[in-house]
C-alpha cells in the first residue's frame, strides 16, 4: 500500500496547490505523511455526513472540492461542526485533502465532467488560464451540442443527468429557443457574464445564480440561463477524480480501492412550487431519493 505522502503527491500533480486562487484553502488538512493508504473517498463536501461515511466505509483518506476552513479558524474544538468533522477523522487516522479552484481550472477539471454529464463537447476554457501555454487550463468551459436542442429539451436533459436535489434546475429564456453552443461553471458562476457574452454561446448553465447578474444577462443579450444546484454542478468531478486517481493506482501497482459518495449534501432539503392559495402544497425531498445513481 502506498503511504499518505505518495498518494497526496499524485493528487498534487492533477490538482497543483499553487495554482488555486489566493483566497482558497487547499490542500491537506488531517493525516500523517507516513500512514499507509488502502481506501479513498470523494465527496463534494467535508462535513459530518461525509466524514461518518468516512468511517463506515473504512476509508484511509477523504479527497473534497470544497475546503473545510475555507475562511479559517482558531479553534479545531469539536464544539463545533468543522471541529467534530476534524475529530472524527483524526481519531480514525482518515486523512483530508481538498482541491477546489485547482481542481476548477485544471485540464480535465471541474466543467469538464460538467460538460460530460450533460453530453457537451468542450471547444474550449471560458477564462483561458494565462499560464497554460496550451490554452487547455481555464475557468468554466465553452461546450457544443453535438445536434441542436431547445433550450426546453436541453433543461430536461440537464435536470435528467445531474444529480436530483431540491431545487432542480430553473431556466430563463424562450423554452423554444434553438441551442447549438452552451458555456458550462460548475459552482458559482454569475461573475463569468462578460466572458460568456463575449464567447457567443446561445446558453449558459451554472450555479447560485442571483435576481441582478441575472436579470442584467438577460437585458444585455439574448442569451438563455439554466441554475442548477451548486452541489449538483460539482459532483460529476467527484467520478472523474476518482477515475483519474484510479488510473494512477493501476499504473503505480498501489491496488487503492476508490469510491465516490452518493450522498446527497446539498443544504436545501424542500421545495415549495408557486402556487393559487386554493391550490398549495409543498414537495419534500427525501435526502436519498436524489442520490446519484
């Protein structure tokens, strides 16, 4: 079995620390250089859930997009929510590792299994990565349909194909527009409207979209808008990870048994759709029904 050390060096060679953004909180968080490692899971986030799917599964190290102390902290008190996570793993020797806008921008990244959970062909990076010589590396993609759809029919496919969660995905623009070109961000990606316009793509499908960034889009352009959830965006990276980190074992001869948590973390749990007064219901999400399958 390989150690800590080896393991985290290949991760650090798909997903280099220096490239995140300077805000970010990368890399590992809990384990010893030295354990050995036999067992790996990938999850979108590090919380109790996930950790105690840590432990049930007997993973040796948990690999997360999204940072445990992305803001930082001054305590590891398991008073807390993030204090507990880093005690339950520290007391089952379970390492923690995150790549997050590393993993964004890194060639295949984050978009990139976005792009392939919904049947995109990538062209190219949103934001090409100044560094990348190749013009490979970037932020968010820009994607073609290999035969055109409606923006109706592309937003059954997208709620179809990525991960079921609460809020689905919501849609501006002319259900019967034709879409030949589709710019995808896994995560947040309102901040990306310049660049989107600028590449001339018919569509653009993300995360956490706000009312103003929105509603200013739509204005400007006639450009069509899908908002799926943020967790949902980010999930497929979890199976091309653990693919990636797969591949390297079988290279390497480590035998690492490699998993990718179904569990649904997306903090929205319900859904209440507008309705007349005579005529209201709510519809509650059972947090395993929209688990990947």
């Amino acid at each position: 079995m390989p150690r800590l050390s080896e393991v985290i060096a290949a991760l650090e060679n798909l997903w280099p620390a220096g490239r995140a953004e300077s805000w970010d909180a990368v890399g590992t968080v809990t384990g010893d250089p030295d354990q050995e490692v036999s067992r790996v899971l990938f999850a979108v986030d590090p919380v109790r859930e996930i950790a105690d799917e840590a432990v049930k599964l007997g993973a040796d190290l948990l690999v997360t997009h999204h940072p445990l102390y992305l803001r930082g902290t001054t305590t590891v008190a398991a008073a807390t929510p993030k204090g507990r996570v880093v005690h339950t793993l520290i007391k089952h020797d379970i390492a923690l590792h995150v790549a997050h806008t590393n993993a964004d921008t890194a060639e295949p990244g984050v978009s990139d299994a976005l792009a392939g959970a919904l049947g995109l062909r990538v062209v190219g990076p949103l934001v090409p990565d100044a560094g990348d010589p190749e013009g490979r590396r970037g932020l968010g993609r820009i994607c073609a349909l290999d035969h055109p759809l409606t923006l109706r029919e592309f937003a059954a496919r997208a709620a179809e194909r990525l991960p079921a969660t609460a809020q689905g995905v919501r849609v501006a623009g002319d259900p019967e527009a034709v879409l030949r070109t589709v710019a995808v961000s896994g995560g947040s990606g309102d901040g990306l409207f310049d660049q989107v316009r600028a590449a001339g793509v018919d569509a653009f499908l993300t995360a956490d979209l706000r009312h103003h960034p929105a509603s200013e889009a739509r204005e400007q352009a006639p450009l069509a808008l899908l908002d799926a959830a943020h967790w949902a965006t980010e999930w497929p990276w979890c199976e091309q990870a653990a693919a990636q980190l797969d591949e390297i074992s079988d290279r390497e001869g480590w035998d690492l048994r490699v998993h990718v948590s179904r569990t649904v973390t997306d903090p929205w749990t319900a859904h209440a759709a507008s309705t007349t007064p005579d005529d209201a219901s709510v519809y509650a999400s059972d947090p395993t029904a929209g688990a990947p399958n």
